[in-house]
C-alpha cells in the first residue's frame, strides 16, 4: 500500500501547527480521515496517546510569531483541535462525484448555511459562517463537521477590548470539532 501526506493546519487554543500527516489512500478527504475512530498511523508502534493525530514537517505559529517552532514529527492531541484545513482544493474520481450527485438528487439535499459561535479559550473564539450538505443531526455526532464556503474571525479580547481578525483560508473549507460550538444557528 503506497502512503501518501496532506498538508493540513490545524489550530489549537491559542497555537496554528502546519504540517504534513499520512494518508492511506489519496482519494480519502481529511475530515473522514479525522472522523475515522482509529487514525491512520504508516508505523502504529510510534503511536504514544490514542486520541492523537500525528505530523511531520510541522511548524508551530502563536500570535505574532509565524514559525515560533519547528518539528520534524509532533503528536497533537484532538480535544485540543478547535478546527483544521487542508491544502486541497479538490478531491474524489469522477465516479465518486457522480455518486454524491446521484445522492444529493435522491435525498433532496440542499446545501445549508450555518453560523457558528466556538467556546472562549485564552481569551478568543472564533465566529464562522459556512455551509454544509446532508443533515447537521447525524454530522454532529462526529468528532469534525466539515463545512464549505466559510468566512471565519477569531474573536481576541487585548486588555479591555475585543479585536476581530478574519482568518485566510485558501480553499474556504474546514473541519470543526463538534466539542468547541457553543452555539449555532442555521439560515
């Protein structure tokens, strides 16, 4: 079986790692990678916490320090994933999207936007709008709900104020692990 890496940040209170993690099939999008109930390690006898993801080539960057460290491998925990992103801009073969249409038809989905509001933690939140397919009941009960098209600040309380910074994404998708909402409302 031929291992494959994606480049993906994923942001914890307060830090943003940027890396690479080991993908078994480069046809697998990352939020299912992160929903699976085992996370997928090329050599599991380097696998030291089980709830952990694991990158390599990682960066490590705090407010206003971009690369405040350098890793070659690093393990993050994931209750401590607040949310993460990838560098992919597409994925899946003709026949999977195909499928997926197929669904969508059958089903009746129609995409849905939703605003999210994340819990406080080191005196930030983040605000999110973005939007989703299928329903928001049976993605919420996985560990990452993906969603597409998304405008996303973090919330920063400096002294006696709050400042709103807009945060960049290339490709305007991310995965938000379902324990950090706190609130949320649907258009």
């Amino acid at each position: 079986m031929e291992v494959t890496r994606r480049k993906i940040t994923v942001f914890t209170p307060g830090k943003q790692y940027s890396g690479e993690v080991d993908v078994p099939n480069a046809n697998l999008r990352t939020t299912d990678l992160l929903n699976s109930t085992n996370l997928y390690w090329k050599d599991p006898a380097e696998k030291n916490f089980n709830d952990v993801l694991l990158m390599f080539n990682v960066t490590l960057s705090i407010d206003g320090i971009r690369e405040f460290q350098k890793f070659q491998r690093v393990q993050i925990r994931q209750p401590n994933i607040i949310f993460f992103h990838d560098d992919l801009t597409e994925i899946g073969s003709t026949e999977e999207k195909k499928r997926a249409d197929t669904l969508k038809k059958k089903t009746h989905e129609e995409k849905k936007f939703i605003h999210l509001i994340t819990k406080v933690r080191v005196s930030s939140f983040f605000d999110i709008k973005g939007s989703f397919y299928g329903l928001f009941k049976s993605k919420s009960i996985q560990k990452y709900i993906p969603l597409s098209d998304v405008v996303m600040y973090e919330i920063i309380r400096q002294q006696d104020k709050w400042v709103k910074k807009k945060i960049q994404l290339d490709n305007h998708f991310i995965g938000v692990n379902t324990s950090y909402i706190e609130a949320c409302t649907f258009d």
